[in-house]
C-alpha cells in the first residue's frame, strides 16, 4: 500500500502552520477527512438532502436510501452487520452521546419503564457496575451517574504500572452482584490494548452486561463485535476518518429489542395517543428520536467504505510502524512515556512527559515547529493520576502520518527542554 498517496488525498495537510509543513499528530482527538469524505458530504446536500424515514418524495426516497447504506457500511467494518443490515447500530451523536443514551435507558427501565421485557436492566441498591481506572470520562461519568441513580455500587479495574487494565483481576472485581462491566478497548492515553476476552467471559460468566468503548480501536485495527461477544459499543465517526457530530452505538439485537427508549419525539414511536402510553418502534429507530445528522452518516459511510478499502490489516500494520518510532521519543533525556514502552499489544497513541516543563509550554514549543499534538489530561484524569501527573502531552498517529512526521517530533521534542532550561 502506497501510504504516501493516502497522505495526498487529505487537503489540510498540504498546507504550512507557522512557516513549517503540517505535521498532524492529534488523531486521537479527532482524525482528518480523505477528500472522498468530503466529497460524499459535499455531494449529499448538493442533490439528495432530505428528512429520511419521512416524506414520499424523491428526495427523501434517496435520502432515505443514502442514509440506510451507510449505516450498513459501518455496520460491516465494525462486524455488526445482520441479514436486514445495519439494524444492530443506533446512529448518535458521538460516542459520548452513544454511552449517555445507552445509561439513560438502563435507568429508564430501572424505573419501571419499557415493561416486563426491560427488567433485565432494572438496577436496584447493592447492584455493581464495573468500569477500570483507564476509562475516558465519556465512559466513567454517565456510570457513576447511572450508579448514583439507582443505588448501584460503582467499582473498577486497576491498573499495572503500565496502565494496562488488569484483565487478571476480572474474577474477583466482577462479581454476582454485577449487572454491567464498560471498558474501553484501547486506552486513549497509553495506547494500550486490553485483553479483553477474561473480562467478557467473566461478565457473561456472572450475567453482566458487557460494554466496549471502541472510539480508539474502530480507526486503528480490525474490530468484529460479533467475534469478540460484545453485548453493546460505542464509537465515533469522525476519529474513523468521517464527520463530526455522528457516531454509532451497537448493541446485539435481542438487547436493543428490550432496551427502552432515552430520547422522545418524533420517528421513534409507531402509535401516540393523548390518554395511554406510545407504542414506539423497533430499534434502531426506537432510539432515534428527532432528525438524524442524515449528511454525516452518509460521509460517515463513505469513510468505513474507504478504511475498509485500503483493508484494516493494512491500516494496523502501518500504525506499528509508527509506533515503533513514535516509541523513541523515551530515548529522549528527560522524557517519560506513560504506558508501554513496547510495541505489542498497542498502537501509535503515546503520551509523555518532559521534565520540569509543562505540558501546555511542550505544546506550544512544538506547534511553533508546526505540529499538532494533544496536551492537557485527555479527559482521562484517574489514569494521569495512575501515573502520579496531572496532564501529560500525546501524540497520535494516523493512516496518512509517515516516519518523516515522527523524526520531525521527536527532534522538536529534543529542542524543549534546552529551550525552556537554557
């Protein structure tokens, strides 16, 4: 695969930031657009805008169209896909929006809500919810409020001095008394990937529901939730090379048949009635309310069709390139990777910090030499704390990154401090 070619099809990156080439080491954060993407979206309000699942008119038979071979695209890079389609993926607004409306609904059917068949979610006081100590606060936060809801018991998986998930410790965290286990699948500070086939066997062992925050996995290396027995997930469009404001929660079809609904309106109910309850839709219209980002679903599409084009095993193996030299910054003097310092069983997301420098002053010196990275705590704040650092500086790869883009950090890495000690 000519990697250098894929470079070309992304314009931002043909431009100068600070009299220098852009370097674009932030994809962790959010991944640029192939101009396919841009194209797709482009093209869709050009000729085929419209409400989808509404109207009879040409438009929004197109748009309609559009809309559902996208979400089945997605479906099929992520392994979701079902004799029907894409009916295994709710279409949100992100990944964050993906894990809200997925807690929300829980605590819905914990109050009584979506009938006899939305027990099995019903949590009561004494019930466990297990996260671990990596999480993203996209995944801690709706679960701690979901626990301060119902009375449930929040508890976690700790760390080894890598800030790897512990997977050993699953049998004595996950317990009886657990009712559902969210954890992420690569660690959006250290790059790590989680073993994570203990922890879904324990949780399935005990009757947990299992959840995997797949935000960093999704763009980065082969995912199949059907092999990996995921009972629901979440992730982003636009860290996959797609549009902002999209993204997608999966949940296995007898689930999501049972779930009940976070959001109300329009779309997602089949009966309304003034004097008795609504009757709503299957899933995955059930948790659609509303009008859908129907343009960057398409685009969204356009970006799994592309990734899937250049194949994931491409994709993975040219991030471990990276990785491995993205991993020579800890020959730095002064520098210090937080996470693995080995290239197995990660990928090319690594923070660091620098020696009496700040990490926002490390930032600024490198943005100087043109190139993007994250700094500050990556709203991941118990894993900085894990690794005894308030914030620390990352720098992620993506398909269209080379070894030049690498060299170029670490020799801007090299000039901080002697420029902030001199």
């Amino acid at each position: 695969m000519d990697f250098s070619a894929i470079r070309s099809q992304f314009p931002i990156l043909g431009q100068e930031i600070n009299g220098h080439p852009l370097v674009y080491l932030d994809s962790g954060a959010t991944a640029q657009k192939p101009q396919c993407v841009i194209d797709v979206e482009t093209a869709f309000y050009e000729t085929d805008n419209a409400g989808v699942h509404r109207g009879a008119h040409t438009l929004a038979s197109r748009a309609t169209v559009a809309f559902e071979e996208a979400r089945a695209k997605v479906a099929r890079l992520v392994g979701a896909s079902s004799e029907e389609g894409g009916e295994e993926l709710v279409v949100t607004m992100g990944a964050t929006d993906a894990l809200n409306l997925l807690a929300t609904a829980i605590g819905n059917a914990s109050l009584g809500r979506g009938g006899p068949e939305a027990e099995r979610f019903a949590f009561k006081p004494g019930d466990e919810i297990v996260v671990s100590r990596a999480e993203h606060h996209s995944v801690l936060l709706p679960f701690q409020e979901l626990a301060a809801r119902t009375g449930a018991t929040l508890t976690w998986l700790e760390l080894d001095e890598d800030g790897r998930i512990m997977a050993d410790l699953a049998d004595e965290t996950i317990t009886e008394r657990t009712r559902i286990v969210a954890v992420t699948h690569i660690g959006n500070v250290t790059g790590a990937i989680t073993d994570i086939a203990p922890i879904i066997r324990r949780a399935h062992d005990v009757g947990a529901l299992f959840v995997l925050d797949a935000c960093q996995s999704v763009p980065h290396i082969p995912v199949d939730f059907h092999a990996l027995d995921v009972d629901f997930a979440a992730f982003s469009a636009h860290k996959m090379y797609g549009p902002t404001g999209v993204g997608f929660l999966y949940g296995k079809r007898a689930l999501l048949e049972q779930l009940p609904p976070a959001r109300f309106g329009g779309s997602m109910v089949e009966l309304a009635y003034m004097d008795k309850p609504a009757l709503y839709m299957a899933p995955p219209a059930r948790f659609e309310a509303g009008t859908q980002p129907v343009a960057q679903v398409v685009a969204a599409g356009a970006a799994a069709d592309w990734m899937m084009g250049i194949g994931m095993d491409a994709i993975a193996a040219h991030e471990r390139t990276l990785t491995e030299e993205l991993l020579k910054l800890g020959r730095i003097d002064g520098v210090r990777i937080l996470g693995p310092e080995g290239n197995k069983d990660r990928i090319g997301t690594v923070a660091f910090e620098i020696d009496d420098v700040h990490p926002h002053d490390v930032g600024q010196y490198i943005d100087a030499q043109g190139i993007a990275i994250r700094v500050g705590h990556h709203c991941a704040q118990p894993i900085h704390r894990h690794f005894g650092v308030f914030a620390s500086n990352r720098a992620s790869s993506g398909v269209y990154n080379t070894v030049d883009d690498v060299h170029a950090l670490i020799e801007a890495v090299e000039g901080v401090r002697p420029f902030f000690t001199r």
